[in-house]
C-alpha cells in the first residue's frame, strides 16, 4: 500500500450526539425509505458506500458491509488497551477500502475521538499485509469544565484478516 499521500488531516466536527461508549449499532440492510444521513454527515465528503445511517433516533450500520457493531470512545481507552468492537461482512471484507470505513467511523462517531468541541486529527501510517490492515492516528481533542482543554488522541485502527475490528490506545501512561 502507498503511504505517499500520508499523512492525511482531518477534523471531526463535534458537538452533536454520539453513540454511547460500548453501545450496540445493529446491521440492517438500507432502505432509503428508512435510512438518511444523520444531520452532521449530511455536508461531508465521505466515500459513497453509506456505512453508518440514522434510523429514527438510532445509528445503524449498513449489514450488507458490517455485522453489528460496538460503539468505542478512542479518548477513554486505558494507555495500551486493545478493544475490539465488530466485524465485517464477507462483502465487507473484500471488497470496503479499510480507509474508507475508518473515516466513516470517525465521522458517524462509532469510533469517537472527541469529548465536547470535536478532533483535530492525522492518518500518520498505513500497513497492509495478508494477515491485517493498520492506520495509525494522532491528533487532539478540545473539551471544556471550567476552562478550555486539549487532549492527546492515539490509536491504532487494525482489520484483521478475518474482519474482525479492533482499536488499540497508542496513548504512554502518564508519569
């Protein structure tokens, strides 16, 4: 895979509801009678496989690509903690660009990266081989008690051969 186009940089805009850490999003298969974009994807440039739509009030995910999946707050992960949160479809597994389904969980916030303002962030390193898809990202998040905060966002997204996802806390513990 070409890593000549990394890193890339990207936002994830904030302030608008988020699947609940360790929640459920179910599969269903898309219906555009039923499905639309949630109102904070609505202007995004994302690849034109939908991947994760609203449904009424819920996130779902599109099961003609993923099976259900567990929603994973990347900033609330213990330092080197591995969490796995789904797998694709057969569909999904050989034919989704892995990129492609990261922004798209990102952006949905099935993989949140922000608390209350939103992300700042960059693919810094892709690594595919037979055995796994790797995107290393880093970046920040702003947040607000009192006063303005930014922390430290740094993960790994891994597809493993099989479709099974997982998120890895690239974040040192804190001395």
């Amino acid at each position: 895979m070409s890593t000549s186009d990394l890193p890339i940089h990207f936002e994830i805009e904030g302030q608008h509801w988020v699947p609940e850490n360790g929640s459920i999003l179910q599969a269903e298969m898309i219906d555009p009678d039923l499905h639309r974009f949630p109102s904070w994807m609505i202007t995004l440039k994302l690849p034109l496989l939908p991947l994760v739509l609203a449904h009424g009030d819920e996130l779902v995910v599109n099961a003609a690509f993923l099976h259900p999946l567990t929603a994973v707050d990347a900033t609330r992960m213990d330092p080197g903690e591995t969490r796995p949160f789904g797998h694709l479809t057969e569909t999904g597994n050989n034919d989704l660009s892995k990129r492609d389904l990261l922004l798209w969980l990102l952006h949905s916030g099935v993989v949140n990266t922000w608390w209350h303002i939103g992300s700042e962030l960059s693919l810094i390193r892709e690594e595919k081989n037979s055995q796994r898809y790797e995107a290393e990202v880093v970046g920040e998040h702003e947040y607000y008690t009192n006063d303005r905060y930014t922390g430290k966002v740094h993960f790994v997204f891994r597809v493993d051969a099989d479709g099974s996802l997982y998120i890895r806390n690239e974040e040192k513990p804190q001395a």
